[in-house]
C-alpha cells in the first residue's frame, strides 16, 4: 500500500479504531470490578439450612417424580 504524501501520518491515539479496540475490553474490565465491588459490599448472607433427615429433603423431588408417572385416568 502506498502512503499519500500529502497526508500527514497520525499518532496512534489520534485513530478512532484504536479507541474501539482498547476501549470495548476496558469496559468489560471495570464493569467486572464494580459488579465485584456490588457483590462484597451489598451480597446477600447464606442461608443456613439443616435438614434432619437426607430422605425428607428428597421429598418434593420424589413425589413430582411419582406424580409425572403415574397415568392418567
């Protein structure tokens, strides 16, 4: 490819394309650190849950299972 003379040849940050390329990823970046910063700050706590007996937590499991199953009448 031929340069133009006449043209002057400009610096790298003065190319709006450049500005596309190193801008899409700077956003994905900080938007990575304030969903970070929202998540520590304002996070919900765990919820404790004890269950007694591993079968009774199966329950709801087994009976939508049973009941997809189970023929019409």
């Amino acid at each position: 490819m031929i340069q133009d003379m006449n043209r002057p040849v400009l610096p790298w940050w003065r190319v709006p394309m450049v500005w596309l390329v190193i801008g899409g990823p700077a956003v994905v970046v900080v938007a990575g650190f304030v969903t970070l910063f929202i998540a520590l700050r304002w996070g919900d706590p765990p919820l404790r849950q004890t269950v007694a007996d591993p079968a009774e937590a199966m329950a709801p499991a087994t009976q939508a299972r049973n009941h997809v199953v189970t023929p019409r009448r």
